[in-house]
C-alpha cells in the first residue's frame, strides 16, 4: 500500500507540475492551449534521446526537455499570437496529435510506436524499487515546489500582471505600450518549458515513453484538473492535480464494490463518475476551489 | 434480428461472468488465504472490442479451478483493472494491482505499450507477466525471466504466413498495415520471404493510420498495383472498414489477415457475401486438443478470438504452476512455469485435470488452447502450430494446421 | 497519379469523406454561431446518433431513412438535455467554463454508451453494394447515397435558416444577441433550437460515419479532430463555412494518403487548418472580431 501511495504521489506531482505550466498560458495569460501533452511529449522525448542514447547525466537531459518544449512553444506562440481562443484550442489540439503522430512515424528518431524502454532513472537499480518511487517522490515534488515558487512570484511581479492585462483586454495592454506578442511568447516559452520538464521526469520515472502515452485523454484530465482546482491560482493548480488523481484512482475502489455490473460497465461507470464529478464541480464551484485572487475575472 | 440474439447472448454471459466472479472464493476453502491474480486487459480505449472476453476468459479458467478444490486447498480470486489501452492509465492500474491487491502474476496485457510500460514494476516486485502483445522488443526486455508471451513474435508470425500465402499460389502482395510496433518488422519479414519465390514481390506496402474511418483511397492503390493478394495487417475496427471497401471496390483476389482482425463480431456486421473467402491465421494448438473446442463451449459456441484463448492459457499456467511450486509466489510460478508447460509430462488441456494430477503427484505438459505452450529462454513460444481458416457464411472453415 | 482519372478519384473520395465530417461541423458551427462557445461534446452526440439510428434500423427493422431521422431526433434531445442539465448552469462564467464542461460530457457520453452497449462493434442492416464505374472512376451506390443524406440535411438547415422566422430570429441572435433581444426574440428558446440543431446534425452525421463503417462507443471520438478542423477552416460559426470546410479537409486528407502518406493524414488536416488560418484569421467564411 505505501508503496501504491508514493507512486500515485508521483503521478500527482508530474501532473501538478503540468497543470502549473498550463497555468501560466492559459491562466495567466489566457491563451487556451489544449496540446499541452504535444509539450509534455517533446520533453520526454528531448530528455530520453539525450540520456539514453547520447548518454548525457540526466540533470542535463532534463534542462534540455524544458529548452526544447519551450522552443516548441515559441513557434507554436507566434503562430497562434493572433487567434481568438476559441480557435487556438483547437490549433493546439491538432499540435498536439501532430506530435503524437510524428513520434509514431518516425521510426529513426523516436523509434516509432515501439516507443523508447529502458530510459535511465536516478539510482534506479542499485536501490530497492520503493526506494527508488520516494527518491523520485522528493524530486517531483521539489520540482514542483521550485516551480510553484518561481510561477507564484513571477505572477505576482510586473511580468505576471503584464500578462494579465493581455489576458482581460489585449488592446489595452497594446495601447498602454506592452509589446503584447512579445509577452505571448514569453508566457508560452515558459509554461510549455515546465510541461517540457514534467514529460522528462515522466519519462525517467516509468523507464518508458511511446506515443499511445501522449494521447489527448492526458490534455483532457489536466485541463479538468486546472479547472476544477482554480484557473489563473498556482495553488489551485496543485490542489486540482491532487484532485484528480484522488478522482482517478478512488474511482478503482468506489467500481470494484458496485455489484451486478459487468467489467466493461465498471470501467464505463468509473470514467462516468470522474466525468460527473468534474461537471458538478464547475456547476458549484465555477471559480475552481482556489479562485485568482489578485483580481475577479471579468464575465464577458 | 439475429443479429441481435447473439450479442444479448453475449452479453448475459458477460453478466453472468461477471457475478460469478463476486460469487467464487469463500465456499468450501475454510480459512485458506485466496491466492490473488491481476488481470489489466483493455476494457475502453483502442482496445476495447478485445479486452472484456479476454477477461472473461480468464475468470472462466478460475471458477473452474475453484470449482477443482483451487491451488492446494487455497481458493484463487481475480482482480480486473482496466487499462484504457493507455501506458499511463496501464502503470496506475498495475501498481494498484501489486501494491494493493498484492498479486502474485499479472495477466492479459493487449497493448504493446501497456505491455512495455508495466514490464518494469513485474520483474522489479518480481512477478510473472503473461501478455498477448506482438511488438518483438518486449521480450528483448531484461526481464529476468518474469515475462512470458503467448503471441508468436511478429517474424515467426509473418514468416509463417507468408509461405503459407505462397503455398496457396499468392505471387504479387500488397501489404496493409496499421501503425503498430510490428507494421516494418512484418514488411521485411514479407519482402524476404516473396523475393525468394519465382515471379514473387511486395507490390505494394501502406502504413495507414489506424483509427480513421475511411480507407478509400488506400484501397484504390491496392486495385492499381495489380495484386493477387493483399494482407490486411491491422485490427477489428479498420479491417471491418478495409473489408468492405475491398469487397465495393471488386477486389477478387486472396484477402489474407491475422485473426484478431476478423471474427465473430465481423460476421455481425458484415453480411457474408463480404467475408466469405477471407482467410485468417493463428497460433494454434493440435487438431485434436481440447482447449480450443472447451472454450468454444464456455463461449457459447461461438468463435474464440485468439487473445481470449491466449488469456484462457494466462490463467491456466499460473494456476497450475503456483500448485506444481506448491507455492503462490510471484518467482515460484516464474519458475515452473516451463515445467507445467513443456516436457515428458501427461498431456492436459485443462485446469481441472491439471490440477488433479498434480495433486497426485504426477508430472503435466499443458497443452493450452492457444497451442502447445513451449517457451523459450526470453519468454517467447516456440514450436507453436498455427491454424489457418477460412470464412464461409459467417463461420470459420479449418484449412489446415502446420 | 498518373492521369486524370487518379486526380478525380482522389477528388471524389474526399467529397466522400468530406460529406461525412460535414453535418457534425454544422452541428458545431451552429451551437457555436448562437451560443458563442465550442461544444467538444458533439462527438459523444455523433456517437450518441449512431447508436440510436442502429437500434431503429436493426433492433426495430426501421429502413435507414428512418433511422436517420431517429439518430437525428434522439441525439438532438440528448444534445438539448445535456446543454439545459450541465452546460448551461455554467453560462454566467464564461463561454470557457462552458467548452472545458462539454469535454467532461463527451467523456460523460462515451461512457454511458459503452455501459448499454459494450465495445463490440456493430453493423447496421444494409447490403454492401458495388460500386459504379464511370471512365474507371468508381462510386459507391451507398456512398453516393450518404453524400445525399448530407446534402439533404444540411440543405434541410439552410432552408430552415433563410425562409422560416424560426431561422432568421436564429440568424439575428448569431448575428447580434443584444440587437435581437430588442426585437423581442427569446434568446434562450433560440439557444434550445440551435443546441437541439446542432447536437442533432452531430447525430445525423455519426450515423452517417456508422454506415461507412461500423459503430462502438468511440466512433464519434475517431472523426472529431477533423470536424473540428473542418468548423475551424470554414470559420467558426459560419454554417456554409462548415460545410465548405469539411470539403477542404475531406479533399486535403484523400490527397495526403496519395502524396504524403497514409499515416499522415491528420497532420494534413492540422496543417489546413494554419494555412487558410495564417492568411485568414477568421476562416473561410468567418466574420472579423
């Protein structure tokens, strides 16, 4: 059971450092990216090729995940700068299969949907398997720690309410002489970069990446997760990645005891729940559960 | 409305299954531990049209093995997670299954990625892993021995049916293939095979995407390479799609595919005008094995699709090699799983007369209904039979067994 | 593609294609037009339609005709209850909230049907027929017919829209809520009838994609990206935009399995939708703002 508790603890942590790079694009900034696993995906890849095949020390394997999510977030950035959200989700939506596809395809570099095994990870091997779940369980979450420091600083520094003049009314901030898509840029180069760094613990920590792990159900959860916990707060991204793998995971226990269902009808039931939970959570909570302090949104 | 009968047939026995699952354990075992297995078969996702008999199959193996007294006295219950044929969704449920439920084998992974994604969590908590999926690298894996795969690997697979293609006078093939682990491997196994016949070639060879719903131009190249054969390497939904274009299209020459790709749910949904000629190909155990046409009974009378039957196998070897260790654990069924399964042992194709003779002390090779079951060294069957089929108004017609 | 022939049939597989990705794309566009937000759960509706139109046609012997108009009547009542249960209440945060509640309840629907029905796959009672051959390009009968079916239902919206006061009060609202309120139209009636519309065209459309192929709790999943690519070329909320836009990408991905690769055909349909959107903003047929 410990041993269950600290890998879902992981799993919480990796998802909590990627619903806090989504909340720099979208909460922040309030550009609606729904391809975030197509970022996720790039990192694991970036730091799995490096460090298993270029045999680079996984520090390094990771910082280069972040450089190159964020520079895939950077030319994603200055070809959505000008849509209207509602047609940017759907733009990163597509991003996001793209990646998966071209992961699937190209054998010579990702290895196809083979997918990569044997990804190296931190003592792994010459510690005990639980050993190894919380030596990985202090490093996701200190990560997760830096980064929820950095992101709940930075938004609250000039920066941060830069971009939350862009999110409320970008003409403003245009006329107000903000360089708008100068700080577009930025924001998604950065939140694209911690989704970049959560894809290569991701992938050190399960040894294994492939291209079915980078389908849109992530995207889907993660958003949910961000939603439900407070779009725009960085302690409600945590606490809705917390929530989530709560939903789930408790979902496996609340199945199993529903008697006279067939297995197929208990699987169909647990998405059910995690699905109706959600929807309930926004009916009752539309704010999330840690609204934005600094400032209510404005209800268009 | 015959069509209907059958999948609310289908259905109650799914029903069924799943109560008995609920009912088996307790009675007749007194205060005996339960031995616990996992199974994490698909249940939604890509997978799904597969997961839920894989699962009954293997629940059916263990009521009947409770039914037979269970593993020395102690009874055998079944926890079931469903893996969304998704790695991650796959990695959360295995650890819930071995670190909570605490099971000593894991069973009826389908998704080679599934597979690969849980393989590390078997060997490091040093359990059994019993899997259905094709990718040739999973048993390439540094498992320690703790894998154990039911599918032929892809080469053996793809070489196998290609000289039975030849043997049936196919000449210029054109291969389909879904994107999978195993789509270039078969290329090359193909490429190989048809150069070294006269006038033989690989006239054609696609990589499609697998969950798109029309295939139409795809087909069209097909009809403009001029091929007498085309091989449909891909799964139940597209291959129901390709069958149909084939067949509006005027398609008139061999129509060859694995046979997980088309079975009794094919016959369903396409009348049989445009099934009829199709041929299909498995691993297979001896014509006059009991498995296969036992579980065929347990199904209903239906067409087994080749995972339930590899599942059915799954349950089946850990059973009897945890009561051959006399010992539930995860390394001593690892260990005599060979033992159960090959050598100068009674020839069993069932969990009850398995037991029974173990019990008594007796040596067993179990023959299971996917074939005879000899593993090699990486966990891979050897020496397996494979069945070749062909559809004829809406049944299978054995062609031959080599 | 050596000749002509290989080009027209290519062009003829994507208006196959197209016309299938079309109805779900108006569906979308005219919940979007009036209701200013995208509604993701128009593939569980597709998936919701085709199940309904497979138990009309097979459990109830029902022609395909008729169970077309059930798939269409069904999913538009799920569509309409669905919105008024769970979506609406959450109209006052934002037309976000609103997107981001329809993903859970593609999820929602998926799964309710998976509980009813299983993943077996299922055929509906139609003969397979051959196609037809012109000059070496082949049709397909049944094809044909469904680009029929399509045409008719979207011609059935347009017809609706341009001549019934139902259709222009549902134009003066797309066009400017406010303006239309004014002028004494219901607002919230005309949100029903545009939901109950489009989650039924959504319907129509999966059902349509069934008869192609055949039908489990992910069939509407499995054309969604390219519907919604097909909406987001034409511009969002423009119906005609729509239906010009699944044409665009039902051509675009028949082409990309010819030129590219088969694997690549929903690259293809991505990389449409940043080429008109690189040159225009707003899609095809989209307003400005």
């Amino acid at each position: 059971m410990e041993a269950y508790l600290a890998a879902m603890l992981v799993f919480a942590g990796i998802y909590a450092l990627m619903a806090l790079g989504l909340n720099v694009i979208w909460g922040l900034t309030g550009m609606v990216n729904l391809g975030l696993v197509g970022f996720f995906a790039v990192g694991a890849y970036a730091s799995a090729l490096l460090t298993k095949y270029w045999l680079w020390p996984m520090p390094l394997g990771w910082a280069a995940a972040g450089l190159a999510a964020a520079l895939a977030g950077a030319v994603m950035a200055v070809i959505v700068a000008r849509l209207r959200g509602d047609y940017l989700a759907i733009v990163t939506l597509g991003f996001a299969e793209v990646v998966r596809l071209v992961a699937a395809n190209e054998v010579w570099l990702t290895n196809g949907t083979d997918g990569i095994s044997g990804i190296p990870g931190p003592w792994r091997g010459a510690v005990s398997p639980q050993e190894f779940n919380l030596i990985f369980l202090g490093l996701v979450w200190t990560a997760v720690l830096v980064a929820f420091v950095l992101l709940a600083r930075l938004s609250h520094a000039p920066f941060g309410r830069v971009l939350r003049a862009v999110r409320e009314d970008e003409e403003v901030a245009a006329v107000a002489g903000k360089p708008v898509l100068w700080f577009k840029v930025r924001a998604f180069c950065l939140g694209a970069a911690v989704l970049g760094v959560a894809g290569a613990l991701y992938a050190h920590y399960n040894a294994y990446i492939a291209p079915e792990g980078f389908a849109p159900l992530l995207t889907i959860y993660i958003v949910l997760a961000l939603t439900a916990g407070g779009v725009g707060a960085m302690r409600g991204a945590v606490l809705g990645a917390l929530l989530l793998l709560l939903l789930l995971e408790g979902t496996r226990f609340v199945a199993q005891e529903i008697p006279g269902v067939t297995p197929v009808q208990k699987a169909a039931l647990r998405e059910a729940i995690i699905a109706v939970s959600l929807i309930l959570l926004l009916r009752f909570r539309p704010q999330g559960l840690i609204p934005e302090r600094t400032r209510t949104r404005a209800t268009p | 409305m015959t069509r209907f009968r059958i999948t609310r047939r289908a259905a109650l026995l799914g029903a069924t299954g799943a109560v008995t699952t609920f009912a088996i354990g307790g009675r007749a075992f007194g205060q005996a531990a339960p031995v616990v297995f996992g199974a994490l078969p698909p249940l939604s996702g890509a997978g799904g049209p597969y997961g839920p008999a894989m699962l009954r199959a293997i629940q059916g193996v263990v009521e009947e093995a409770n039914a037979a007294g269970g593993i020395r006295g102690r009874p055998i219950r079944v926890v079931a997670e469903d893996d969304q044929t998704n790695p991650d969704a796959g990695v959360r449920g295995a650890r819930k299954l071995i670190d909570v439920d605490r099971v000593t084998a894991l069973m009826g992974t389908w998704a080679s990625a599934v597979t690969t994604a849980v393989a590390p969590l078997c060997w490091e908590n040093r359990i059994p892993l019993f899997t259905v999926s094709g990718a040739d690298s999973i048993t390439l894996l540094p498992h320690q021995g703790f894998i154990f795969r039911t599918q032929p690997n892809s080469r053996l697979q793809i070489a196998t049916g290609a000289d039975f293609l030849i043997r049936q006078g196919a000449r210029r093939i054109f291969h389909l293939a879904a994107q999978s682990p195993f789509a270039q491997s078969s290329q090359e196994v193909l490429t190989e095979k048809f150069r070294a016949v006269q006038g033989g070639a690989v006239a054609g060879y696609i990589v499609y995407e697998r969950d798109k719903t029309a295939f139409r131009s795809e087909v069209d190249q097909v009809l403009r390479a001029r091929v007498d054969t085309v091989f449909l390497n891909g799964y139940l939904p597209d291959v129901t799609i390709l069958l149909r274009e084939l067949f509006r299209a005027g398609f008139e020459g061999r129509r060859f595919t694995p046979a997980y790709a088309v079975n009794q749910t094919t016959f369903q949904t396409l009348p049989n005008e445009v099934t009829n000629g199709v041929m299909t190909w498995q691993p297979s155990p001896d014509v006059n094995s009991g498995a296969f046409r036992r579980l065929q009974t347990r199904f209903g009378n239906v067409e087994v699709d080749p995972y339930s039957a590899q599942t059915h196998d799954h349950a089946t070897l850990a059973i009897l090699a945890a009561a051959q260790a006399g010992d539930a654990s995860g390394v001593a069924i690892r260990d005599h799983v060979r033992r159960i399964a090959s050598g100068s042992g009674e020839v069993v194709d069932n969990v009850t007369d398995g037991l029974r003779l173990i019990n008594a002390g007796r040596a067993v090779n179990f023959d299971g209904a996917s074939g005879p079951l000899d593993f090699d060294e990486r966990g891979d069957i050897q020496g397996t039979k494979f069945r070749y089929e062909r559809a004829e108004n809406g049944r299978f017609v054995l062609m031959e067994i080599t | 593609m050596e000749d002509w022939r290989d080009l027209a049939q290519v062009l003829v597989n994507g208006l196959m294609t197209g016309s299938i990705l079309m109805l779900p794309a108006i569906g979308f566009s005219c919940i979007f037009a009036v209701l200013r937000y995208p509604n993701f759960a128009v593939a569980g509706f597709a998936t919701v339609g085709a199940f309904a139109g497979w138990v009309a046609n097979v459990q109830w012997g029902m022609p395909v005709g008729l169970a077309l108009l059930a798939a269409f009547l069904v999913a538009g009542a799920v569509g309409l209850a669905a919105e008024e249960a769970a979506l609406k209440p959450l109209r006052p945060a934002g037309p976000l909230t609103v997107a981001i509640a329809s993903v859970a309840l593609t999820l929602l629907l998926e799964n309710a049907v998976r509980f009813v029905f299983a993943n077996d796959l299922r055929g509906y009672d139609l003969p397979v027929l051959r196609d037809w051959r012109f000059e070496g390009i082949r049709i397909n009968p049944q094809q044909a017919m469904n680009v029929g079916y399509a045409a008719l239902a979207a011609g059935a919206l347009f017809a609706l829209l341009a001549f019934t006061r139902l259709g222009r009060a549902m134009r003066a609202v797309a066009d400017n809520p406010q303006l239309a309120d004014i002028k004494g139209v219901d607002p919230d009636r005309i949100a029903r009838v545009a939901v109950f519309l489009g989650a039924g065209l959504a319907g129509f459309g999966g059902m349509l994609v069934g008869l192609d192929t055949s039908i489990d709790p992910l069939t509407g999943f499995r054309v969604i990206l390219s519907v919604f690519a097909a909406a987001v070329v034409g511009g969002l909320g423009s119906i005609p935009g729509a239906a010009l836009g699944a044409l665009v990408v039902g051509v675009g991905e028949e082409l990309a399995s010819v030129l590219l690769s088969p694997a690549y055909r929903t690259v293809t349909a991505f990389l449409a939708i940043l080429l008109v959107l690189t040159v225009r903003p707003e899609g095809l047929l989209g307003r400005r703002g």
